[in-house]
C-alpha cells in the first residue's frame, strides 16, 4: 500500500512541477511578447492571461485531489483501527 501511495505522491508531484514550469514559461514568453508587440493590442494579452487562470485553476484542483486523497487515507486508516478495537473487545466481553 506505501508504495501505491508513494507512486502517486510521484504523479501528483510530477503533475505540479509540470505546472509550474508552464506557468513560468507562459509568464516569462508573456513578458518577451508584451515587450515586443506592445502595438498588437490586448487580444494576446488576454490569451495568455486566460491560458495562465486556467493553469493556476488546474494546479488547484490537483493540490485539492492531493489532500482528499490524503483524507482518504486517513479515514481508512482510522476505520481499520476502530474495526481491530471492536473485534478486541468482543473477544474481551466474550472471555
């Protein structure tokens, strides 16, 4: 099971450090561009302002991913410790 999660702690890092490379890119090519067709007007200014919301939208949902999976875990984990507390009672109630 650790290294199911610890392989998709790898994708999930993977996935972020994606992200934030293309958001660097998109700023670092948004500055370049800005710079040298100031005369293009805003149409390509809001193309990469959209395309930047969308990344930064899309680096939140799998931050979200990333923690409901973590809580995910979590209950389990915390379910498999009441059933073995249950199942250690019963076997104390009985004896």
């Amino acid at each position: 099971m650790e290294t199911k999660d610890d392989s998709l702690k790898t994708q999930i890092a993977i996935r972020c450090a994606k992200a934030a490379v293309l958001l660097s890119s998109l700023k670092t090519s948004q500055n370049c561009n800005l710079r040298a067709t100031i005369d293009h007007g805003n149409e390509e200014r809001e193309i990469m302002k959209r395309a930047i919301t969308d990344l930064k939208i899309e680096l939140a949902k799998e931050r979200r991913k990333a923690k409901r999976i973590k809580l995910c875990g979590f209950v389990g984990l915390v379910m498999v410790l009441l059933s073995l507390w249950s199942f250690c009672l019963t076997l104390a109630t009985k004896y």
